[in-house]
C-alpha cells in the first residue's frame, strides 16, 4: 500500500496544486513530485524501476512545454502519451520480437498456456491504448471543463485501471495451470509424513 500511494505522490500532488492554483502550478508541482520522487528513491540507495524513468521523462516533456507555451493541452495529453507508450511497447515487443511482456514479468509467478499469455498481453495492450483514446475524448472533445478533465484524469483513469486489473484477476483465475503429478511442491508434500 505504501508503494502504491508513493507511486501516486505527483499524482496527488497535481490534483491539490490544480484545486488551489490551477493548472499552470499543478503542471509544475508534478514535475517537481516526479523529480522528488526519483531523488528520494536514489538518496535510500534503492534501483530506479523503469516505470519512475518512464513517467519523469513524459512529465517533463509535456509538462514543460505546458509551462514554457502557456498552453495546457501539453499537460492534457500526458495521460494518453504515457498509456499507447505502454500498449506500444506491449504490441510492439510481441509483433517485432515475439516476446511477450505480460509473460516476462509474470512468468515466474503463474503459470498458464502460452494462448492465455499472449490474450493477456493483448488485453493490456488495448487497455492503454483505449484508456489514452478516452483520456483525448474528455479532455478536447469540448464537452467537459479542464475541472472535469482534472477529476478524470486523477480518479477516473485510476477507476478504470482497478476495474480491469479485478476483471483480468478473475479472468486469470480461470486459466491458470494446476501443478502437474510431478511438480516439485506437490512430490514433497506427498513425501512429508506430516501432511
């Protein structure tokens, strides 16, 4: 939990910069959260995942040209750049090296068919594709304010994430493999008298 709301920390701060000051020191609290963020993690001595690098860079890319050009559409379409570099690099690691992401990272944890891996390679992938195609729709479609855009951008972009990562818990759920008659865990425990 702790990871999480560290995860979310310029986030959180975006939203109360924006209620307070609008959206011009908003951009540039995130961007001094961002790099907060990565300080901290060197200054305890920990690795830097990815994922911080990632979300530094975007920030400062589209957040200082919102600040330098006193235009907010930058910082709006932050969100979406972030989600198809995702579903990009998901798409494109199993097109173009027939690697499969999704599997890599949790491979060592589950075990499932390599027809599951690649539906669930899939499904992410065109979950951050659609969530950034959503995040451009709310944010200059002209039919929601920049408040609202705000509010999307912080509670209902996370709304959407937890109700697909439930639905893809469940999902896999019903494609995991059952340790085999001759698994490791299953031999011992039917060598261990106490059991």
């Amino acid at each position: 939990m702790k990871k999480f709301l560290f995860d979310l920390f310029p986030l959180i701060l975006f939203f109360a910069a924006y209620k307070f000051a609008g959206i011009y020191v908003a951009t540039g609290v995130a961007i001094a959260a961002a790099l907060l963020q990565i300080l901290w993690i060197k200054l305890r001595g920990h690795p830097v995942e990815t994922m911080h690098w990632v979300n530094l860079s975007i920030i400062v890319v589209f957040g200082g040209a919102t600040l330098w050009l006193q235009n907010e559409a930058f910082i709006k379409w932050k969100p979406t750049a972030l989600y198809w570099l995702f579903g990009g690099v998901l798409l494109g690691s199993k097109w173009l090296t027939g690697r499969n992401l999704m599997q890599k990272l949790l491979g060592e944890k589950i075990a499932m068919p390599d027809i599951a891996w690649t539906r669930l390679n899939m499904a992410w992938a065109l979950f951050f594709i659609a969530a950034g195609g959503l995040n451009l729709f709310v944010a200059f479609s002209g039919w929601f304010t920049e408040e609202q855009w705000v509010n999307f951008k912080v509670f209902g972009l996370m709304a959407l994430l937890i109700v697909f990562v439930i639905g893809q818990s469940v999902w896999l759920g019903k494609h995991l493999e059952q340790p085999t008659e001759d698994s490791p865990n299953k031999s011992a425990a039917a060598n261990d008298p106490k059991i």
